[in-house]
C-alpha cells in the first residue's frame, strides 16, 4: 500500500533540529503521553505471563480409584486412605503414585492385597490434583490436559506464541499504513473482546482459538505503544524511557503470583487481567492522552494533520506556533514551503526492505540476536528447575534477573553505545552456555547455579537491547513492519521451548547446542550494526540506508599513513579551470545589463600608468583563454 506523492521537494525535513525543538522538545506533554504509553504495557504483560499459571501442570497427581475395577467384596472402612491408594494405584519409584495408571483386578477374586494377580489400565475417572501455584483449577486441571492429553498443553503455548508472531508481522505493517494511535485503538477493542471470550470458554479446542487470536491484538498493543514513546522522545530520552516500559513490565510479572493466590480459579484471574485493557478503551475517548505520533505525520507526508499535531504540542508544552503572526517565518511556513500545497501522503510497506541493503541487514540481525535471548533462556531456567523444583524459585529468580538486566543496560548503554553492550551480552551469554553444556557433569550444584543466572541475566539484557535497538535503527516509515519483524522472531525463540515439552524434553540437548552455536555466531553479527547513540531516529528510507557501522576500536591518526605508499602533497591547490571560470562569470555578472545598478569600470586606473594597464589587460585575457 504505498502511494505517490506528487511534490517535487523531497519528502523530509530535518525533524530532530527544525521541528522537534520549536514544538517544546521533550516538554511537559511529551512525557505525558510517555507516562500513558507505560500503562498498556502493564496490561499486555499480565496477560503474556499468564500463560504460565494457566498451564501449570500440578506438582502432583494422580488417577481417581475406580470402584468397578476393585473386588465386588471390597469395604473401603477396611483401609486407611494411604493404603487403598498403594492398593488401587501403582507406585513409581522416584515419583510416587502413577499419574496415569490404575490396578484392576480379576472379577472372580474377593481379596484386594499385594498378591492377588492385576493388571494396569488407563485412567477411567478422571484425575485427583494438587493445588497449582498460585490457583486451585486451570487450563489442565479444568479439562484433564495430562497423560495422553498432556500433548495440548505445550500446543496451546505454540498456538499463544503464533498468535503473537501473526500480530507482530501483519498489525507492525497497520502502524506504518494508518498510524501508530489507529492500530493501538483497534488492537485494545480486539483484545478486550477477546479476553471476555477467553473467560467463557467451553473447551480446550475453544481456549487454544482465542488465546491465538488474543496474542495477535495484544501484540498490537505492545508494539504501537513501544513506537510511540520512542517517537515522542529525543536522543538522550529514549533510553530510560524504554526500559522504564522495561521495569512496568518486570512489575506486571512480580504482581500475577499474588492476583493469581486471590484469584484461585483461572476464569476469574483472566476477568482481573482483562480489566486493564477495558480501562485502556478510555483512550479512544481521550485523544489527547495517546495522540498520533507526528514524527510519522511528517515522514509520511500527510500536511494538514502534521500542522494540527504540532499546533496541539506546541500549545500543550508553552510554545507560541501560530503560523499568522510570523508566516515567513515559522515551521509551519517552512513545511508548506518544502512540501508544497498538492502534496499527496506517501505510505510505505515492510516489503520495500528487498530494494534496501543496510536496513535489510540491521533488521536480519537484530532479528537473530533476539531469537537467541528469548530461546536460549530456557537451557538456563531448566538448569534452575533442575537445582530447585519449587516454582515460585525459577519464577521469582527471573524477575530479579529481569531487573538487573534492565538496572545494566541503564547504567552502561548510553556510556558505551549500544553496539559495544549487545556484544558483551551476546559474549557472556554465549560463555555461560558454552560452560554450561560442557562442564555440567563435572561443576558443583553452586556454580551451575551461577553460571545458570549469569546466563539468564545476559540473555534478558541481550533480548531487551535488541528491541530497543532495532527500534532506534529503523526509519519512521517502516518501523513498525520492521519491529514486527524482530519482534516475531524472538516469540520463535520462546515457543521453540514448548517445541522440546511437545517431544517430552527428548532434544533438549540439540536445542542447547544450537542456541549456544547462535550465540556464539551472532558476536560477529552484531559488529556490522551501527551504533544508534545520540542519533536523531531516521526517518526516510534513505536516511535508514545512510547509516554506518563505525570502527569497534579507536583508530590512530596516522594509521593510513604508510610508509611505502607515502605520496606527495600538490605543491599548490590552484586550478587554472575554476579560476578561468571564476573570471568569465564575474566578468558577466559586472557587465550585466538588467542589473537596477551599472558598475562601471574606468579605463586606466589612476594609479597605475598606461603601458602597465595595457600589460595588464593582455595578461588578464591570455588567463582567460587558458
């Protein structure tokens, strides 16, 4: 969807240092809306971890006795609770209790003992459960998703994850054809609707559906409200604006185990999570608290609602932009000037990316190093699992991982560049999963720990870094196709852990092999990017294609300076051609006749004799012939 724009100034002005500053900056109401854009957040990542507590399978379970597979004489009044379970339900030894099997015995036989002859069967009424983490009933336990049926619990993830990724590309390219506050409107509606459905849900078929459409809109939100605030920012804003959205999501995750103990039953935790998207509908209502983004006005040239957009943040952050006080003067003047009066908007797709070289290689990248953060974090949980079965340890451990990563990247990023701190994420990342896969039969229980969290905390980093840096890197006209991008490409990364659970954790091992091959390779993927810091975003295609990776070290001045290919300096910088040329225009510009002033030059010069005027001339004239 791409249109024509029938100006014939080029469609771009410099918006960081002509716009930017004379509609306030990052004034008052700039970080308004940035505060409002930190809420969706909030809301979508309640939603995203609560996929953990619906398919968290019970510590412990088991078979349901069933009376018509026991003797006909049996009394239960003859046996303690513990001993008619050891009766009627095999033991496994390093497990307990069968999860998925039963005892039946002969129908002739009048004893139930240990020596009468039986047999195993299948479950026949339904399962006994432990209470989850954090609920008492939810998606496994609503619909008995274990044993033969275990299979649709990591298929629902998958399913959530796709969803996710279908958003992220197809609503990504809605945010570049109508508009950042278009798509986040649309996406709330759907998504609200969408988590009231959930909560009605009749069957397990029916809830894999819906949490597949539900994933698609939420990641509608969380991507327009990322390209925003990062829109409504100038450089050394940016950073501590996105992990702030960082830090709310870290929040949204340390608050589900306590909404979820409250809860009990998973249909009231999925009414409490949806709330928050119900209150974000408030924004369709208050324009002013989630405006469009002018920067995409500008970049897409759409003239009348740009003037309207400044107008409206000018006046919001106390600056006079009135274009009939000063019309020669002002921005608004400027933009008419330089786009024109029949200026048509000009829309760009995501598609575009196989005519560019830079942009197609900083998103390939990005896209990369995010799949490897999301998808090797879980060789790093699973060794948690393996120190602590506890949930709330593995769970909680992340959380404080999370917000180290997000305290890390505050503190070092904008001191050395973003470049510099994906690749050492990348590079320890790599190491503690290297460490990990090979010295793991040999390590004491305290450094597998150790190097697991360390793993854990880079990884995070590395995912977070990645989206906030492909954001930056992008122009305005296609970044939210190309954040759509990078960002399915790291939901690849976190559904290929249910890929393992589907297999029943049988290639865990080449799952980890290859992660840490990724990450290993990405190290020198990442030294191609450019580095982003104290850069204006880029707007243009052209402006995203202008970008260049800059040297990793600082280079000596003399270092192309060398000695066998030293080459003389020119003696002088004159250039008979230019001069000659400087000559015969300055020649006709005196002689000019339509000039409203005649500069007349006198024949002889007073001061100097008529031989060395002639000499003059003539010397004047062979100049000019050569």
């Amino acid at each position: 969807m791409a249109t024509d724009a029938c100006c014939t100034a080029p469609l771009h002005m410099d918006y960081e240092t002509k716009i930017f500053p004379h509609t306030g900056g990052y004034g008052r109401y700039n970080r308004v809306v940035v505060v409002f854009s930190w809420f969706p957040n909030l809301a979508v990542m309640l939603n995203l971890f609560s996929d953990v507590f619906f398919t968290l399978i019970p510590e412990s379970y088991h078979c349901k006795p069933d009376p018509q597979l026991l003797p006909s004489t049996f009394l239960l009044s003859n046996f303690s609770r513990q001993r008619y379970f050891n009766l009627t339900i095999p033991w496994v030894i390093g497990s307990g209790l069968s999860h998925c099997e039963l005892y039946k015995y002969p129908a002739n036989t009048s004893e139930l003992s240990d020596t009468v002859p039986r047999e195993r069967v299948s479950c026949t009424q339904g399962w006994e459960y432990s209470h989850s983490a954090g609920l008492q009933s939810n998606f496994v336990t609503e619909w008995n998703l274990v044993c033969s049926d275990y299979w649709k619990i990591p298929l629902q993830h998958i399913c959530f994850m796709t969803g996710w990724i279908l958003g992220y590309i197809f609503l990504g390219t809605l945010c570049d054809w109508y508009g950042r506050r278009r798509c986040f409107l649309l996406s709330i509606a759907l998504s609200s609707l969408l988590g009231v459905a959930v909560c009605l849900s009749t069957s397990a078929e029916v809830f894999l559906l819906l949490r597949l459409a539900q994933g698609a809109v939420l990641a509608g939100v969380l991507l327009s409200s990322y390209i925003t605030r990062l829109e409504l920012c100038d450089p050394p804003h940016r950073l501590m604006v996105a992990m702030v959205s960082g830090f709310f999501a870290l929040f949204a995750e340390l608050l589900l185990p306590g909404i979820a103990v409250l809860c009990r039953d998973w249909p009231i935790l999925q009414a409490v999570i949806t709330l928050p998207l119900l209150l974000l509908l408030s924004y369709w209502c208050c324009a002013s608290v989630f405006p469009e983004s002018p920067r995409w006005l500008l970049a897409t040239a759409q003239i009348p609602q740009v003037k309207r957009s400044f107008q409206e943040f000018s006046t919001r952050n106390g600056v006079c932009l009135r274009d009939e006080i000063y019309p020669g003067e002002t921005v608004l003047s400027e933009i008419d000037s330089a786009y024109g009066e029949d200026c048509r908007p000009s829309y760009h797709s995501v598609l575009e990316l196989r005519g560019t070289r830079v942009i197609w290689k900083n998103c390939l990248i990005l896209s990369f190093t995010l799949l490897i953060g999301t998808g090797i974090q879980y060789c790093f949980t699973r060794n948690l699992h393996s120190y602590s079965t506890n949930f709330y340890f593995s769970y909680f451990l992340r959380v404080i991982t999370g917000v180290l990563a997000c305290i890390f990247i505050c503190l070092s990023v904008n001191r050395f560049g973003r470049r510099g701190i994906l690749l050492l994420s990348a590079i320890i990342t790599g190491l503690s999963s290297l460490l990990l896969l090979a010295l793991t039969q040999y390590l004491r229980g305290g450094l597998v720990l150790v190097f697991s969290v360390v793993g854990l905390l880079f990884s995070q980093a590395l995912a977070m870094l990645s989206v906030f840096f492909a954001c930056e890197v992008m122009p305005t006209v296609i970044r939210g196709g190309c954040l759509g991008l990078v960002l399915a490409a790291g939901c690849v990364g976190m559904a290929a852990s249910s890929l393992m659970e589907l297999q029943n954790n049988s290639g865990y091992f080449l799952h980890h092999v290859i992660f840490a091959s990724f990450a290993v390779l990405s190290v020198l993927c990442i030294m191609l990017l450019p580095e982003s810091k104290r850069k204006p975003l880029p707007d243009s295609l052209k402006e995203g294609e202008n970008q260049r990776r800059p040297p990793l070290f600082l280079s000596r001045p003399d270092r192309d300076n060398l000695p066998l290919l030293c080459t003389r300096p020119p003696l002088s910088s004159y250039n008979p051609d230019s001069y000659s040329r400087l000559v015969s225009a300055t020649r006709k510009i005196l002689t000019k006749e339509n000039l409203p002033y005649r500069i007349s030059v006198p024949a002889h010069s007073p001061l100097l004799s008529s031989s060395e005027t002639q000499g003059q001339d003539n010397e004047m004239q062979r100049v000019v012939v050569s």
